[in-house]
C-alpha cells in the first residue's frame, strides 16, 4: 500500500505488528507443547518408565557418584545403586501396601463414624463425608471383586506394574552408568557452539529433579514419623497407616499433606472425641509449620524455588492428563523446566550486559579516536 507522495508506508502500525508477531510465537509453543503431551499420553507405555528412571536416578544420584569415587567401576556402581532403589522400592511399598491393608477398615469405619457425628451438627458436610466413605469402601470392595472374578484383567494390571517397574529398574541403571556418554551425545549433536549453554541447561533440570526428590523423601520421611508418633500418643486407629498416608501424600505438594492431615483429624474426632480432635489439628497444624518454616527452607534452599500456585497448577494439569501417576511426576518436571528457564534468563541477562558494555565502549570511542593509523607518524 502506497501513500499519495509514492513512498511505501506499513499496512499495520509497528505495535501491532509487534503483538502478532508474539501472538505467532506462543500459538506455535502452545501447537508444540500439546503435541509433545498428546505423544505422551500415547506413549505413556514407554514414557511412564522414562520418567521414573529419571526419579530413580535423580535420588540415588550422589551414590552412584561416591562409589565411583571410591574407584569402583562405573557398570558395578550402577548395579549396586539400582539394587539399592529396588530393596528400597520395593520394602516400601511392602510395608506402605501391608499397614493400608491391616488398618484400611479400622480408617475407614472411622471416617464413616466422623462422618457421622459431623452430620448432627452440619448435616451437608456430614453427609458428603459419609457418601465419601462409603464409595470408597465400595470401590475397594468392587475392585478385589473384579479382580478375583475377572483373573485376567487383574493379571493383565499386575503384568502391565511389573514391566514398567523393571523397565524402570534397568533405565536407572543405564542413566546412571552411562551420564558421561549422554553428555557427549549432547555435544557431537549440538548445532554449532551451543553445546556448552545446552549442558548448562541440561544440568540444571537434572539438578533441580535431584533437589526435589531427595528434599521431598527427606521432609516426608519426617513429617510421617512425626504424625505417627503423634496419633499413637493420642491413641488414634491406624497411626501407622496415617503416617504411611502423610508419607505418600508428601509427594504431591499441599494437596497431599491438606488431604492426609484431613483424614488424620477425622480418625481421631471418630474415635476419641472433639477434645483429641483438637490434640490432632495442633499436631499437624506443628507439622506443617515445621516443613513450611524450617525444613523447606533447610533443605531445599539449593533447589528451584517455585510459587505455591505454578505448584498446583502443575498438579492439576498432571492429574488431568495421568490421574495420580500425572499428579507425582508433574511438579518435578515442572521444577525442572523452572531450573532450564532460570538457566536460559541468566544466559540472556549475560548476552545483554555484553552486548551494553560494548556499546558503552564504542560510545568511549568517539570520531575524533581515529587510532593510530590515523595518526601524522604512521604516514
């Protein structure tokens, strides 16, 4: 488009063309980022394991790296520390899957008992409570039928747990032993001289996965031993299978540790009264202001940092697209991707200050500074 003195003139203002342009850009993030999803989610199969060997490896890390600096070799290293992720797996799921088992009836004819008293006083949220319970303990019950009648699917599930562990297992292994291959792949096949800032990057996220996890393991680790010891004072049924519970739940941030301290309070209500009931909420309410004020910070103070909200947001999307598999996964893989994003602004933020002192110095240098080629003696 043409003016009337014949000089082109842009059909949009520059604004404008500025927010299309970045309109452009995030509607091609977002294409790229939901089929990277949609992949997943057809190839949880294969993807599922990945990512619990990426877990594995992040936690039993600083093992591996100690017996191979204890000139042990690298495939032994590795096999002794997948071992150790598998004796510790597996011990405790054992012991998680046999204290649920033992106490899960004795928990849930509490909560039916809280549900019930609860609903004398606040009959919809008594209600609500008590229809929880009871679909719970029917869906527990539905589940051993079907699985007792129909031996196949049931065989099918356990196969399916089984493959996926120990595709797991022998990812760990190969992530472990093979980390410095991995880093050279990452050089021989990065375009030009990104290889450097790629690594920074890789490294990062790897970091942060590491961080969290062994952070994570080590707050729920205490946090359960500390509500156990406080529900078997009191008395309550099944202490240590709510502290089993606060110990899953402490991998699934605020979520977790809101619906395990919940069903806490409720046993103790059901059972020994309001008065406990009290005991119970201070006991966890001292829990979570001990994990909140003094472990987080002590613990992971060297990992990323991330905001309450991007941390649900995280979950939410992760149960959306796994179910409770999608909930333990994503705020790792979100700290992660904040570890890679806080590497690349620091890369930038670098490149900018380069690219201002330059200018500062050509600024310095004014026209008059013609060097020393320009001077009367080199002629």
């Amino acid at each position: 488009m043409r003016n009337d003195s014949g000089q082109g003139r842009p059909l949009l203002p520059t604004a404008a063309r500025r927010a299309a342009a970045w309109c452009g850009v995030v509607l091609l993030f977002a294409a790229v980022v939901a089929v990277g999803v949609l992949l997943c989610v057809q190839l949880s199969a294969a993807v599922t394991p990945v990512l619990l060997a990426l877990l594995g490896s992040a936690l039993l890390g600083p093992m591996y790296r100690r017996l191979v600096a204890m000139k042990l070799n690298r495939s032994l290293a590795a096999g002794l520390t997948s071992a150790v992720l598998l004796i510790a797996v597996g011990g405790a799921c054992y012991v998680l899957v046999s204290v649920l088992v033992d106490t899960g009836d004795e928990i849930l004819g509490s909560l039916k008992d809280a549900a019930r008293d609860l609903s004398q006083h606040f009959s919809t949220v008594g209600t609500s409570l008590n229809d929880l319970a009871t679909n719970a303990k029917q869906l527990i019950a539905k589940f051993g039928g079907t699985a007792a009648s129909g031996l196949l699917a049931g065989v099918g599930v356990v196969a399916q747990i089984i493959t996926a562990g120990v595709l797991a297992l022998l990812l760990t292994f190969f992530f472990l032993r093979d980390s410095d291959k991995a880093v050279r792949a990452l050089h021989d096949w990065a375009p030009g001289d990104s290889a450097p800032q790629l690594e920074r990057m890789a490294r990062r996220g790897f970091q942060a996965i590491e961080g969290f996890m062994r952070g994570t393991t080590l707050i729920a680790l205490i946090d359960a031993t500390c509500i156990t010891i406080g529900m078997l004072i009191l008395g309550a049924p099944g202490a240590v299978g709510l502290g089993a519970l606060v110990f899953v739940g402490a991998y699934i941030p605020y979520l977790g540790a809101f619906i395990s301290g919940t069903v806490a309070i409720l046993v103790v209500f059901a059972d020994q009264g309001v008065g406990k009931a009290l005991w119970a909420l201070g006991i966890v309410l001292a829990v979570q202001v001990l994990e909140g004020h003094i472990l987080q910070p002590m613990i992971q103070s060297r990992t990323v940092q991330m905001h309450p909200a991007t941390v649900m947001l995280a979950i939410t999307a992760g149960a959306s697209i796994a179910g409770i598999i999608g909930m333990l996964l994503s705020v790792p893989l979100t700290a992660a991707i904040s570890g890679v994003l806080h590497e690349l602004r620091l890369h930038y933020a670098a490149d900018s200050d380069a690219d201002a002192d330059a200018g500062t110095d050509s600024s310095r240098s004014g026209p008059g500074d013609a060097g020393p080629a320009a001077s009367p003696a080199s002629s």
